[in-house]
C-alpha cells in the first residue's frame, strides 16, 4: 500500500501541472472564442465564419497590441488610462497586482533580473538567492547608505512577492545559472530538479 500511495502521488505531480496548463489554456481559448468569435458572427457575412478564428482574432489583437505599445500616441492613452485607474482604489489595487505579475514574467523584465547573486549579509552564515535590478541610482530619488550600493530583488518560495535590499556590492557574489533556472529555484525553495542532464 505504501508503495502505491508513492506512485499515486507521482502519478498526480505529474498529472495536475498538465492538467491546470490545459485547463487554463482552454478556458483562455473558449473566452476569446465567445467574445471575439459572437462579434465576427454578427459582423461576418453568414457562411464566413469558420470556428476557431475568435481564437486566431485574439492572437492577432493581442500581436496587434504589442506593435502599438511601441507608438508614443498609443503610449500616452496607455498613460491615460493608468491615471485613471490609479484614482480608483479597489480597481487600482487589481489592476496593478496583475500588471505587474505579467510584467514580471515579460521578456524586459527578465532582461533586469539576467544578473543572479547570492547574497550574504555581514554576521550571517547562510546566503539568499537575488536578482539585481539596479546598479545606478542617479534618476530615482533614493539615496542608500551602502557602500557602492545596489538593489537585489529577494523573491519568496511559493508565492509571487519578494522584497528588494539595497546592499554593498561586497555582500554579493554572481551566480552563473540563468533566470528561469534561479527563479524556478527560489520560487520552490529548491524543491524541484533540473530534467537537463549534461
């Protein structure tokens, strides 16, 4: 029995990652199937419309989307937009929670967190996995008392948060592993292993 319940609960680490990939994808898919696919029904000349291409119209808004964030006009809406929602309380708090989760995951962001360090406090005898994200103060109004200072984002194990040190450089030692591989290491408290083998 106990080498069953072993198997079991490999059988569901395995299972459930798939499973809620699936899910999640699905439902994204089905979404944007009923909004944007009842639209180009009703626009579409009867006979046009084949199923599927809500879910192709999303992709293309959203490629469409990516191109116009480039644009200084489409930029100033998008500022706009954000002063208006930053005078509303609750929708403010929503809004920049997931805001800054997507931007967390984008490509610049990791671009600004390419620098891994472990970092060791003066006194202490353990080290804690970081992300520097600046090295250069000069155009925010922060003034850190550190010696050749920098700020080293330290995300929590199993949840999306973290808090940022302003530290030495002396307190930091680069890592040479790449970003997925540090955050998957330090969002699972190490838990997980590499399928690459060498």
């Amino acid at each position: 029995m106990n080498s069953l319940g072993k198997l079991f609960l490999q059988g569901l680490a395995v299972v459930i990652p798939v499973v809620l990939t699936v899910a999640i994808l699905w439902w994204m898919a089905a979404g944007s199937e009923r909004l944007l696919g009842g639209l180009l029904t009703r626009i579409m000349p009867d006979g046009w419309y084949i199923p599927g291409l809500g879910v192709a119209s999303a992709v293309v808004l959203i490629v469409l989307v990516g191109l116009l964030s480039h644009i200084l006009i489409f930029q100033k809406l998008l500022d706009l937009w954000e002063a208006i929602v930053n005078r509303l309380p609750l929708v403010k708090t929503i809004y920049t929670a997931i805001k800054d989760l997507m931007g967390y995951f984008s490509q610049g962001q990791q671009d600004r967190f390419s620098k891994v360090v472990m970092v060791k406090l003066p006194g202490l005898s353990f080290q804690l996995l970081g992300f520097v994200t600046r090295e250069n103060f000069d155009d925010i109004p922060l003034n850190p008392e550190a010696e050749d200072p920098i700020a080293v984002y330290m995300p929590m194990s199993y949840q999306i948060g973290g808090y940022t040190l302003y530290l030495s450089r002396s307190c930091l030692t680069p890592v040479d592993i790449s970003f997925e591989d540090a955050m998957r290491l330090a969002i699972t408290g190490g838990v997980t292993q590499s399928n690459d083998k060498d």
